[in-house]
C-alpha cells in the first residue's frame, strides 16, 4: 500500500523536450537521501541511487557524481544553495528523507530547477514497507520524469515474459513476471510444457498466453498474485493462440486456425460467448486493440505477403497500412493511439519499427540477426523486444530502445535466456 501527500510548491520552467534530434541529457544531481531515523542509512541509499539509476537509464538524464558536489543539503527543510548546484551545472536537484519505523518505510522528496532557483512541482511523501522499497523509488523517478518530460513515467510497472533454459533443441519454458528492471523475479508456470505469447491484463492482474500443455496451442488465464492457470473456452477449431486482452479486460481476441485458414474471433471471458471477426481464405494473427477499443491492427497474408491491417471492432473491410518492402507482422498499437509498433523483416534482417495508424512515417528503430514481438512501457515512449543472437550457445534476450532509436540497452532478467515480453502497466 502507497500514498502520496504532496505540498504546496511552485511551478518552475524546467523541461525537457522530447523530440526526433538529437538530445542531449539533462545534468541532475541527487545526494543520498536524508537519515531521518535509526537504521534507516541502507534504504535511503538504495532508494537514492535506485531512482538515479532510473532516471539515467532512459538516456534523457546524466547524473552528476556526489564528488563533484560543492556542498549538500543540511537538511530536507533546509534552504536549497543554489549557487553551488549551479556551478556543478546540475539543472536539477532531487533531495528526499527516509525514516523507518519497524516494517514502515516512509519516503519524502523535492526537485529543484537550480537555474530558476525554484522547486518544480509539489513535495511528496510515499509510505510502504522497507521489503517495498524498490516500489517506492521507482514511484520518486516517475514523478521526476513526469515533471521534467510532461509525459507519464514508467518505472513502477512490471514485465512477463518466457524464461527459456537449455541448449537449442530442448529449452525448458517458463512464464516468469519481474519489474521493469529485471528486479523482483517470479516464476508463474512450472517448465512442463511450451508456453508462448503472455499477454497482460489491462489492469495488471491477469496473463493471458498460449499453452502447448494438451500438445496443440490452446489459451490458458492465470492471476498473478496466486499463480495456477486455467484453461479458456475459445471458438472451435483445430488450434487456438496469439491471445490478447480488450481494453476493459473483460474480452479477448486472438486466432483460430482450421483446416489451413486462420481467423479473428473475439470471446467474452465471463459468458464464454464467441464473436467471429475476419472470415477470409488467408492467416490472420497477432491482432491488438486500439486504446479507445474501437479498432484492431492485425498481420494477414490477404494480399500474398505478411502485411498489417486495420478493421474496426463493429465489423468492416480491413484497411491495409504497411505498404515498405519486406513482410511485417507482430503489430501492437500504442498506449497513446498514435502509432502501432512492429516486427520487419527485410533483405536477411529483422527490425522493431514504428509507423502512423495510417502507415505514414514508418521508422525502422533497430536492425539485427533477429528482432521480434515488440511491446510498449505504460507511457508509450519505450519499447521491449526480443533478441535473438546466431549459433549454437544463442539465445533470446530482451531489450529496450526509445521509440525514436536511441538509447538500445539488453535488460537483466536473471534467466539464462528471455522472450516475448508483454509489458504491463503503471502499479497502483
């Protein structure tokens, strides 16, 4: 359980502006936090170098080291020395106190715009428990990005995905869930059978994922916070796969193949009732619901290459966008609705790329041996990818990049090998 009590403060002119040039990273400053209580001095410098870390790895932030500091804080309430963070060149300043009381944690933090010599936005205090503490530090970088960027963070958000071990040919899968860091790792399937494609709810809650248990593709549903999947009725056919939920959770859609055709169908998770979607001698697959839950982007063969389509849900002739050289597939459109993510493949390589809803401005944001199934942060300014790398010891990995190209980083998972991640959204 967290909460948030801000403060009053004033509004100052700091920001970054996220733009498709070339960005240089914003110079901040974050002294460990402040001691407020015995045997508080461990989580107030994890927290502090948590949420730097977080900060940083997005490639809009460089940390100033605590030796090149001038002076620091004498304390939370204390008057903010400008002069001093300014002839560092730090931009801003994140100060915060950490008190513990028994299983308590609670966590209070300022930003400072050192060059307006203003505080930027309000001064919050976080309570959880000390075992949450990374919970809390990840929440102090959200609103530091969204203060600086305007735009939503996404620290505080978990990550399921395969967890693949062994070599090629008999890899043991896994469905394992882990914060967005790689931290906090969970195993939710035992490694009995092949599981692929996890797809998490919109609340978070949920996965859904295709399940090789019975020896053909089936869908399976399972809570996360008591892990035990069941099977999910589906229309009939000879496999059913490539599940995903509806924006309110309370629908799927995925494939159903039978007798070499594959098509779209929609079923209702409570009443089990089954809506038929595409009806076409062609593969449908991968489909993905816009976030206003009016359209869907899916890949089809319909046109003789594996190419992406948009329909509406009420029915209608799907609209073909992608129109580049190469086949594309995997598509998933974005948080924000603003653009739909893919996989390419093209000339002997694979890509992540990113294009309008309406096909335009296509950008490709990454190139390799094998790049695939691509899935969006909450705030739709990230990507998670896999990897694959060549050779007998190669294997999958996950990865991110910004959806402008920059800033490609392999996430630790704690697993031998990573695949096919479905990117959750922002914890309550």
């Amino acid at each position: 359980m967290f909460y948030a009590a801000p403060a009053a403060a004033q509004d100052g002119p700091l920001r970054i502006e996220i733009t498709e040039g070339v960005i240089e990273p914003l110079p901040f400053a974050v002294p460990t936090f402040e001691v407020e209580t015995p045997g508080a001095e461990q989580v107030a410098a994890d927290i502090s170098q948590l949420v730097a870390q977080d900060l940083t790895n997005t490639g809009l932030f460089r940390q100033i080291p605590q030796a090149s500091f001038i002076s620091t804080p004498s304390g939370f309430a204390a008057p903010v020395q400008y002069a001093d963070w300014r002839a560092i060149n730090a931009q801003a300043l994140i100060t915060g106190a950490v008190s513990v009381q028994g299983d308590q944690l609670t966590v209070k933090f300022r930003l400072y715009d050192v060059f307006s010599g203003a505080e930027l936005g309000a001064g919050q205090q976080l309570a959880g428990t000390v075992g949450g503490w990374r919970r809390i530090a990840h929440k102090v970088a959200d609103q530091v990005y969204s203060r600086i960027t305007g735009e939503g963070g996404y620290f505080d958000s978990r990550v399921v995905f395969v967890a693949e071990t062994g070599p090629k040919g008999a890899r043991q899968q896994r469905l394992a869930v882990m914060d967005y860091d790689g931290a906090n790792l969970q195993y939710l399937t035992g490694s009995g059978a092949i599981v692929l494609a996890p797809r998490f709810s919109p609340s978070g809650d949920r996965v859904l994922y295709t399940d090789y248990t019975g020896g053909s593709p089936s869908i399976s549903l399972l809570q996360v916070s008591a892990p035990g999947a069941r099977p999910v009725p589906t229309a009939p056919g000879e496999m059913a796969f490539s599940p995903r939920f509806s924006r309110d959770g309370q629908r799927m859609i995925y494939s159903v193949a039978t007798g070499g055709n594959t098509d779209l169908w929609m079923t209702d998770l409570a009443s089990g009732a089954n809506t038929r979607l595409t009806e076409a001698p062609s593969i449908e697959t991968s489909p993905s619901f816009s976030p206003d839950g009016t359209q869907i982007v899916f890949e089809s063969d319909r046109s003789g290459t594996q190419q992406l389509y948009i329909m509406p849900m009420g029915g209608g002739e799907p609209r073909r966008i992608s129109f580049g050289e190469g086949r594309y597939g995997s598509p998933v459109w974005s948080p924000r609705g603003d653009l739909i993510a893919f996989t390419k493949q093209n000339a002997g390589r694979f890509h992540i790329g990113v294009m309008r809803t309406d096909g335009s401005e296509e950008r490709l944001l990454t190139a390799s041996f094998l790049d695939e199934s691509p899935t969006w942060a909450p705030n739709g300014r990230v990507l998670m990818f896999t990897r694959e790398t060549q050779g007998e010891t190669g294997g999958p990995s996950l990865y991110t990049v910004d959806i402008s190209g920059r800033n490609l980083r392999q996430v630790t998972t704690g697993t031998q090998f990573a695949s096919d991640a479905s990117w959750g959204p922002l914890q309550p």
